[in-house]
C-alpha cells in the first residue's frame, strides 16, 4: 500500500480515446476538439474526457448518460477492464495502474466486482456454480464454497434453483444470479453497469429494492450505472451525468432536479415527479422564530409535507432536522412552487419581464 | 506417381474463347501453342517439374527416414488399437460402440440402429476391413484434434494468425484428394503411415476453422465477466471459451470424421487396408456386389459418426440455450 490511505474511489483526469494511435491526438483533445470533429477528421473516437470523480466508501454512486456517453467506459476504467489513455484511478488508495497482471487478478478475485447488463452469466454452469465462480478463483475449498453459495442463493430467493441452468429462468432471476454471483466474492466494491435496464418495469423496481435492502446490510461502495434518472435518484447517494464523455454534473439528487447544472440535465428532470423526489430540506426557507407548529421531518418529500402545510393555519410548517431541532420553515407557497421545474419559472418570470418591457 | 514429367495441361484462363473444350485431356499444350496464350515451351516446363521433383526427392532421401521415425508413435497407436478391434469378440464391440453411442447421444433408438448396422456388416463378411477403417478413422481423429484444436486456438487468439491460416486451410481444402499422395508416398513408401498422414492432412481443415470459429462468437460479455472476476488467460480459455466453442467444435469433428472416411477409401491405393481395398478392387474388375456392400459398409459407418457426433453437440447446446 502507497502512503495514501485515502479509502474509496478516486479517478482523476481521466482520458480515454479509442482508436489505432490514441496517444497522437491528446494534443487535440487537450485543445478541446469536439467528439465529432475527432471522429471525422482523425479516425479516433474520444471515450472519456477529463473525468474526476470521488466515490466515497459504502456508498451509491450513480453514473448517468444517454446511450453512448460513456458510462460502461467510465466504470470499465475502476476494475480496469478497460486501460485509460491519461490519468489515474485508485482504489483504496492504491493506484490501479501501477499493479501488474498478478495484482490485478487479486484484485478483482476479492475487492471488486461486476454485475453486468446482459448478465454475462456462464451458460454451461448452473445457477449453483455460476454463483460460486468467483469463489473458485479463490481457491475456497469446495464444502466452502457450496455453502457461500447456497447462503447467497437464499438472500437472493433463488432456493430450488440451484441446479439449474440460466436459461431456464426469467430475465429478473438471471440477474438474481448475476447480482449473488457478485456479492459472494464479498468484494468491497460493486460496478454494476445497467444491471437492471434489460428488466421488465415491475421486476426491476424489485430488484431495486432488493440492492437497497442489502445494501442497508452491506454498506459496499457501489458505482451503479444507468440510463434512468427515477432509478438514478431512488439508489444513488450521489448522481454524476455524463455526456459525449464528459461529467456534466455531480451531485446529490436534490442538486440534479433543483440545480440542474444545463439544459441537457433539466432535460432528463423533465419527465421526474418532483413531488415525490424533492426534500423539504433543500427547499426550506430560514427558520422564523415566532412559529411554533406544525412539525414536519427535513427528509421527507415535497408530496408528503403539503399536507401538513394545508392543514396549518398560516400555511407553513416547521421543518425539523434529524436530531429534532428545528432548522427552517416551509410554506404552501415554497412548496407548490417547488414542483414546477426552475426553468419554467425562469420562462414565466421572463414572460412577465417582457411583458412589462413591451408594455412599457 | 513414376516420373509426374508430363503435368496436367497448362491452364488457359478465360483466354482462348473460340477453343473452348478443344484441349484434349493430356494433349500436354502441344498441338494448339500460338493460338493465343504464351505458355513456357515444353522443355521449360519439365524442366521446372523436374527440379521441384529432383530437391523434393533429395528432401526425402535426406530426411524421410528421420520424419518416418518421428511418426512411429502414431503406428504404434494405430496398430494397438487395430489389433484390440481385430482380436477382441465381436459382440464386445458392438456393445461397445452401442454402448459409446448412447452415451454420447443418449437415445436408445439411434444405439440399437447401430448394433443392427454393425451386425449386417459382420453377416455380408466385411467385419475384418470394417475394424481396420474403424482404427484409422478413430486414430486420425484423434490426430485432428490434437492438431486441429491448438491451431484454432491460435487462429482465434490473432488475427494475423488467422489471416495467415486461412488461405492455407483454403488450399488443403479444395486441393484434389489425389494430390496429396503424391509427396507423402514419395517421403514414406506405401503403407499405414503414409495413408494415416494423407487422411490427417485431408481431414484436418474443418476441427481448426470450427474451433477458431466457435471461440470468436463466445459472448464478449460473458469473458468480460470472466475478467472482472479475476480469470486468467488459461482458465478464461478452459473455463469459459472451449466449453462455450464446443457445440462449434464438435461440429467440426463431425466434418473431420466424415472427410476422413471418405478419405479412407482413396487412401487404399497407397496400401492402407479396410474398406476402400475391396472398394478399389472391385472398381479395376468391375465386381458390382462387391463394391455396393462395402461402399454401403463405408455409408454405414459414416451415418453412425455423423448421427453420435452431432446428437452429442446437440445435446450439450440443448443444455445451454433455450
Ligand atoms: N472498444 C471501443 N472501440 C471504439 N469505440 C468505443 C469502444 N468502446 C466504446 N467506444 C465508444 O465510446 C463511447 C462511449 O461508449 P460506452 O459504451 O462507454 O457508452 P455507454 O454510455 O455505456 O452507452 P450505452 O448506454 O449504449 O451502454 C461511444 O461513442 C462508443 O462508440
Ligand atoms: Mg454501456
């Protein structure tokens, strides 16, 4: 281990160009050229650029983009799967691209590990052994390695299928499988790459709660890539967007929907129900001295404190943080206003300014 | 195979138009020179026969009794393995076979299709030339894939290797079966080995493309995960590609039998004794029975390999795909 103790994820930026001779066009890309350009003009295809990203340890960091943004590269980048062109990434304090292959293997055999999109899993292998395969590479003894198995196939719910092979089960157990095959190795960290965008709707708000619910047991540092901001918001600690490459913006899930940092973010918060995603906290206006009640938690969403708000004389209600001790007010005013998006406020107030303008 | 001094004539592509199907077979390019296409003159043209032949000739002075030894394993093997078919009683062996048959397909009805097959060719007299087809059918398997499975391998793990192998897989391929006689009796005389080498080279081509084949269309997502979980190269390759590439493989077992055994028949003009002997004979003394039934012999075998082989590869990709 390097002096640097610092414990989770750190990438630092971080470069990666596909491409015959990556290294003769960093000048350019350094310079700033556009994806397309360096597409067109040069025959090289920029995967990331400038990427730097902090995942603390035990939690959810969610990498978010449209199809082709970068996501599957970016986390590729944190096993190493995938070499970057410049830059660094370190685990653990630990540089991953200073390990040579022994390491690297160690590695991935116990503190890292993937779930993966189309679940990858080993079609000549049952459901029991697919589980178990990383255990194998861990040169477990094999009494051991069953019961790891098995005790994951049950956390999972998966009993009676032990023995099966993966194509007799729906897409939601495959992943199942995937998901236990991961967590068996009790690796640290977990890279899941769109685990659960080839799932139905209902199956996936499943296995959503069931990562929240053993991650509330687990605590891994999990980098969970997708396409889907509801599902971005609902299992991310912290939500980074990536486009063409690039991180637009990192942040929690109130910064994203409040704060969206362009047009490109307040484009995906579009279609989001804010009622249910906004927290009385990150609205809450500074606290009056004189009010006295009603009470309402800092954490609880928009939705559930208009209620409350309604139902109080003067239309506000006190905003309570987590030890109890009032922190700031919110009125039926803040929070109604909270659920149209800021940009159309921003048009609204334009409108009005305009108006005005032409007016007078 | 005595002097090849008067080679096939030489080639007109698509040239001469207006003498087309005039050129008679052997007529050595003779009678029409000037028409059109200038060919080297005769004297030339053997001559450069001659040389290749004479440093091909000093090749096998010099080495053929050093690459002959080097093979003497393989005689050994084939002879054992004959020997056990020859000398065995029947019946074990045709249990034996069912029983192989089975386990391999695992169908009753196909197994007992077999018995019956082998017990018609003991009853029409060709149980003898049939164990001894059957051992250098089994045995040049048996060097195929030891072969056949490393070079696919490398193919599928280069592409320069596979840019390098492809064409050489082309020409062994469409090269006329006869041709490859040629050099391997002028190296090793007549006999066994020289028939087990000739067969080998024939059958070889379909195992390699097949095993380069099958592991280039393993998921890339299912190594990747082999990866991330830490494999390395030997057990990526043992663990996740060749069991995946092996319906693949198999299939081009299968083609390798079949090309053996048709190979099998050709081979008994330079000494190899089984089933193409009496096939050969009775070609040259037009015995008509003669030849039917061991040519049906030949088609019986080769339905046994093909239907085993290929319900065995079936199975296994039954069990993985739905
Ligand atoms: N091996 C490669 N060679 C060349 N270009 C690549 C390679 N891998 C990825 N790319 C390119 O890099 C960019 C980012 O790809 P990546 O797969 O990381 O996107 P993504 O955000 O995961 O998209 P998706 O949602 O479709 O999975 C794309 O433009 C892609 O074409
Ligand atoms: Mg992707």
């Amino acid at each position: 281990m390097t002096a640097q103790t610092h414990e989770g994820i750190h990438v630092g930026r971080l470069y990666k160009v596909f491409g015959t001779d990556p290294a003769s066009v960093m000048p350019l890309v350094h310079e700033g050229i556009g994806k397309q350009e360096l597409l067109e003009d040069h025959g090289h295809v920029l995967g990331l650029r400038d990427i730097n990203l902090d995942v603390s340890p035990r939690s959810i960091q969610v990498v978010m983009g449209l199809s082709g943004s970068g996501k599957s590269t970016l986390v590729r980048h944190i096993n190493r799967l995938i070499d970057p062109t410049e830059g660094e990434v370190r685990v653990d304090g630990e540089d991953m691209l200073a390990l040579d292959a022994a390491a690297l293997k160690q590695l991935r055999r116990y503190k890292i590990s993937m779930v993966f999109q189309r679940f990858a899993l080993f079609p000549h292998r049952t459901v029991m052994d697919n589980i178990s395969y990383g255990l194998a590479l861990q040169r477990l003894a094999k009494p051991e390695r069953l019961e790891r198995a098995a005790r994951w196939i049950e956390r999972v719910g998966l009993q009676g299928y032990e023995n099966s092979y993966p194509h007799h089960l729906s897409g939601g157990m495959q992943q199942r499988v995937g998901l236990a095959r991961a967590l068996a190795t009790d690796a640290d960290i977990l890279l899941m790459d769109e685990a659960f965008s080839a799932l139905d709707p209902l199956i996936r708000s499943d296995m959503r709660a069931l990562l929240l619910d053993l991650q509330h047991e687990l605590h891994k540092t999990i980098v969970f890539v997708t396409h889907d901001l509801e599902e971005a918001i609902e299992i991310g600690d912290r939500i980074a967007i990536l486009r063409d490459g690039e991180v637009v913006q990192n942040g929690d899930s109130q910064d994203i929907v409040l704060r969206p940092a362009d047009s490109y973010i307040a484009d995906f918060t579009k279609s989001i129900n804010r009622g249910r995603v906004i927290r009385v906290g990150s609205i809450m206006e500074p606290l009056k001295p004189d009010l006295s009640g009603p009470d309402c938690p800092h954490d609880i969403s928009v939705e559930e404190a208009l209620p409350l708000a309604v139902a109080s004389p003067g239309g506000e209600a006190r905003v309570l943080n987590g030890e109890g001790e009032p922190v700031g007010t919110v009125s039926l005013g803040t929070l109604v206003r909270a659920l149209g998006s800021e940009r159309e406020h921003d048009r609204a107030a334009a409108g009005i300014a305009g108006q005005a303008a032409e007016a007078g | 195979m005595e002097s090849p001094g008067r080679g096939p004539p030489p080639r007109r592509p698509g040239g001469g138009g207006q003498c087309e199907g005039g050129q008679k077979p052997g007529a050595g390019g003779g009678e029409y020179r000037g028409l059109n296409f200038p060919t080297l003159d005769i004297a030339t043209l053997r001559a450069v026969h001659k040389s290749i032949d004479a440093a091909y000739k000093t090749f096998s002075r010099n080495y053929g009794d050093a690459i002959e030894s080097a093979f003497d394993p393989l005689l050994w093997l084939l002879i054992k393995f004959e020997w056990i078919l020859l000398n065995a009683p029947w019946w074990v062996i045709v249990l034996a076979i069912a029983g192989i048959c089975y386990a391999a397909s695992r169908r009753v009805r196909l197994s007992l299709g077999v018995i019956i097959a082998f017990l018609i060719i003991g009853v029409l007299g060709m149980w003898e030339d049939t164990m001894r087809t059957l051992a250098i059918i089994f045995v040049a398997t048996l060097i195929a894939i030891a072969i056949g499975i490393p070079l696919g391998i490398a193919m599928s793990r280069s592409n320069r290797m596979q840019a390098f192998m492809t064409p050489i897989l082309d020409v062994m391929q469409t090269m006329p079966i006869f041709v490859y006689l040629i050099p391997v009796v002028m190296l090793f005389g007549l006999g066994k080995i020289p028939g087990l080498i000739a067969v080998v080279i024939y059958a070889v081509p379909p195992v390699i493309r097949l095993t380069n084949l099958g592991i280039r269309l393993v998921d890339q997502e299912v190594l990747e995960a082999a990866d991330a979980f830490g494999a390395g190269t030997w057990r990526r390759l043992f663990g996740v590609q060749l069991p995946l590439a092996l319906p693949n493989i198999m299939a081009g077992v299968n083609q390798t039998i079949m090309m053996a055994l048709s190979m099998v028949v050709i081979a008994s003009m330079i000494g190899v004794k089984g089933l193409g002997m009496p096939v050969l004979q009775a070609v040259t003394n037009q015995y008509f029975a003669l030849g039917l039934f061991n040519g049906a012999a030949v088609v019986g075998l080769a339905i046994v390999f093909d239907r085993v082989t290929q319900s065995y590869g079936r199975r296994i990709q039954e069990q993985r795909q739905s």
